[in-house]
C-alpha cells in the first residue's frame, strides 16, 4: 500500500524525511520514556517541596491516565467511571489506615484490591450495554460512588472527609514526601512497563480485537466476556494503586477530589495523548498536571482550558500527541493506532 503525502518534502527518498526519521530513531519512545524517568527521578535532589509534590501527583496521573487507556484506547469500552474507582482506591487504602490500623505498605494492595472487587462489579453492565448507554450506566456509578462518600457518614467520614498521619518512610532513611514520591515513581514504572507487556501480549491482541469488532473477534475465537472482565479489571487495579497513593501523599481524603472535574481530567488526559497510546497518556498527565497547577485557585480557567485542549486536540490531532510526533519524527514508533506493531 502507497501513502501519498500532501508535502513533496516529506518523501520517504528525501534528505529532509531521512533526517526526520533518524531524528525520530534518537528521540524514540524508548529514549524519551527513560530521560522523563531519569528526570524525575533527580527531581527531590533540585527542586523544592511544592515542585517535588506536583512531580508525585503527576506521577500518579500518568498511573491513572495509563489504566484509563487500557480500558478506553485498547478495549475501545466507553467508561467514566475511572474517576470513581480512584476514589474507592483512596478512600479503601486511607480508611484501612485510619479505622483498622493497617500500615500503609498493607493498606495500599488491600484497598486496590477492594477497588477492583468494585471494577467487577461496574464490568457487569458491560457485558450487555455498549456505546452511549454504557456510557451512562458508568458515569450513574460516578454519581453514585460520589453521593456514597459524602453521605455514608458513619464510613467515609462525611464532607469533611478525613486525616491521616503521614505515611512513615524512616526504616528506609527517607521523609515522608521523599518517601512516597520514589514510591509513586517505582509504582509508575511497573506499571507502565506492564501495559507494553499487555499490549504485546495475547490479552493485548484480543483486547484491540474486541475494539475493532466484537462480531469479528467472536469469530476469531476471542471469549468477549472474560476479555471484557480483564479490560475493567486492569483499569480497576491502576485506579486503586494511584488512589492509595493519593491518599498518601495528601494524607486526606475528601469527597470533591473525585468530582465530575475529576473524569474529565483523565478522559483528556487519554484522548491529548491519543487513544491507545501508553507513551501519549503518560506525556499528556505530567502535561496536564503541570496546567492545572498552574492555574490552581482559577477553577474557572482550569475547566476552560481543559475544554479547549480537548476539542483543538479532536479538531487537528484527533491522533493525540503521539500523531503530531509520528508526524514530525517518523522514526517515533508509538505502538497506537489500529495496525500498527511495536
């Protein structure tokens, strides 16, 4: 198959694209993850604390925007109910610590492990609702899970939400804030380096399947019902290992963190970074985690901007991020659109 490009100079034969595309080779996706890794991780040795903290939520983020684009971007499933599993993440890790006791290096997997029980349960309505009225029946478990942390009192503590003591990371001769941040960078890594995993793997290949067409993966043979409780069930496990540690780094947890505002962030964070595209959720969180707190205090702007990157993104990049840079770097070998292999 030929592709025809509108730029004479972006010949596959010309100077110009060969520099591109040995640009796009030193500048890859492998290159560029591990100097944003390496970045990050000198980030407490110059910056200070309010930097450093902004560095952890981001890295947190990229956790959620990642999970969310496994279920989105890969499975092509409709859900807003991410936002809420976040939720469920902090609020079972941080009552875990607050009302049972448990130390944090156990409340953590246990309260991800709750958020997944959760996930199975919104991955029900999935087996039977596509499209527009998925999409509902998800952001109606948003809206519940919402009105369950304000109002279920006697658990979640109310609208005051609820205060912890901050996590303790001396056995290891590290601060608090130092502490949780290399934790959260660590998580962030695993993570991410096992959504390639999944993506190569043969959950991959069926999870694009079921995106693709249902009736046709049917046809090959793929079991659209477990490959569904996988996509959720995947999505619930990074929500509640971000969530957890949201709840540690803030050490409280309050009922408007996970708002409306709330999905909407992650669903711009899949869609900037483009759909699919692992690198492009983790560029496109630390990105938007960088505008919000600069527009922190100016609710107002933060929503209008948010909307603004989201329909300019849809209009000139419905791709994402990593569109323009496959534009720009062809060598840039981000495994996201349909067809395409690593």
């Amino acid at each position: 198959m030929v592709t025809l490009s509108n730029e004479p100079s972006a010949e596959p034969s010309s100077p110009r694209a060969l520099k591109r595309r040995n640009l796009g080779r030193l500048v890859g996706r492998r290159p560029a993850l591990a100097v944003g890794v390496l970045l990050f991780a000198v980030l407490p040795l110059v910056a200070n604390p309010y930097q450093v903290y902004v560095g952890n939520l981001a890295l947190i983020y990229v956790i959620l925007a990642v999970g969310l684009n496994i279920l989105l971007g890969l499975a092509g499933q409709l859900s807003f109910a991410n936002g809420a599993l976040f939720g469920v993440g902090a609020y079972a890790t941080g009552l875990l610590r607050l009302d049972a006791g448990l130390p944090f290096w156990l409340a953590l997997p246990v309260g991800t492990a709750i958020t997944v029980a959760i996930g199975l349960a919104v991955a029900l309505p999935a087996l039977r609702l596509r499209g527009l009225y998925l999409a509902l029946a998800t952001i109606a478990f948003a809206q519940f899970a919402l009105w369950t942390f304000v109002h279920w009192d006697s658990v979640t503590h109310g609208t005051a939400g609820f205060v912890m003591t901050p996590v303790d990371f001396t056995a290891l001769g590290l601060r608090t804030t130092t502490g949780i941040y290399y934790l959260s960078l660590v998580l962030a890594v695993l993570l991410v380096a096992a959504a390639y995993g999944i993506m190569r793997s043969r959950i991959g290949r069926a999870l694009v399947a079921l995106r693709e067409s249902e009736v046709a993966a049917e046809s090959i043979a793929v079991d659209i019902t477990r490959t569904k409780i996988t996509a959720y069930t995947l999505t619930a496990v990074y929500a509640g290992v971000a969530g957890g540690l949201f709840a540690g780094l803030l050490n409280v947890v309050v009922p408007e963190s996970f708002n409306l505002f709330q999905i909407v962030l992650q669903f711009c964070m899949v869609v900037v970074g483009g759909l699919g595209s692992i690198a492009g959720s983790a560029i496109a969180a630390v990105l938007l985690i960088g505008m919000q707190e600069g527009l922190r205090g100016m609710q107002d702007l933060q929503e209008i901007g948010l909307g603004l990157l989201l329909l300019g993104m849809l209009l000139f990049a419905p791709g994402g991020l990593v569109q323009a840079l496959r534009r720009w770097l062809p060598g840039w070998t981000e495994p996201h659109s349909r067809g395409e292999e690593d």
